[in-house]
C-alpha cells in the first residue's frame, strides 16, 4: 500500500477518536471482523481418522454441505468477544443481525452506554 500524507492525518485522528471513546462512559467502542469462509462437507484435508475404519472423503469439493462465516466483534476496552457463524454470505446484513442478536443478549453488561464507536 503507497503511503501518503493523507494516511497518518487519517490514522491520528482514528487514533484521537478511539482515545476519546475510551474515556467516556457512555460509549462502548468495539471492533468487528470476518474471517475466511469454511467449507463444510465431506472433504479429505491430509490428516489422520483415528478410528477402526476411516471415513471415505469426497476425490472433489463438489458436494458441499454449507460454507461458514465466521463473524467476531470485540469489546476493544473489556475485551469480551463474540463469535458468531453464519451461512450467508458477508454482506452487510449478516453484519447488522450479528451485531444486533449480540447487542439484543448484551445491552445489560453496558447499562451505562448510549453510544457505539465501531472500527
């Protein structure tokens, strides 16, 4: 990535923000993720079955049971972290109804806060 000027201005005041959320104890800054997608399915990946007669895996990835998103937020100050999976696709719904369901289950642990800050 070509550095520019623009980038540190850029990053100091993400810095300035994040310092300032922190702070205050109304605002719960949190930080989201995605990682690489799971196949799931009946797939050989070179290790060792353990039991008396090994299961036969499939030659292709052709018959996939489902691909899992693995989705984290992060409470950046707490650190508690939430992991959820899904089997959509990332897109930004999946993102609001992760953050949603876990806000939904959570809001108790942070009855002082009435402000997201999220990076």
């Amino acid at each position: 990535m070509k550095h520019i000027p623009e980038t540190d201005a850029l990053f100091a005041h993400v810095h300035q923000a994040n310092h300032t959320s922190d702070q205050q104890q109304h605002s719960l800054r949190i930080a989201i993720d995605s990682k690489a997608k799971g196949k799931i399915g009946n797939r050989a990946r070179g290790g060792k079955e353990r039991t008396r007669a090994p299961k036969k895996a499939d030659d292709h990835d052709t018959h996939l049971q489902a691909i899992m998103v693995p989705f984290g937020r992060l409470d950046v100050v707490g650190n508690p972290l939430t992991i959820f999976c899904g089997q959509s696709h990332e897109t930004s719904d999946f993102i609001v109804d992760c953050f949603e369901r876990w806000w939904y289950e959570h809001a108790p642990w942070y009855p002082a806060v009435d402000a997201l800050a999220m990076h």
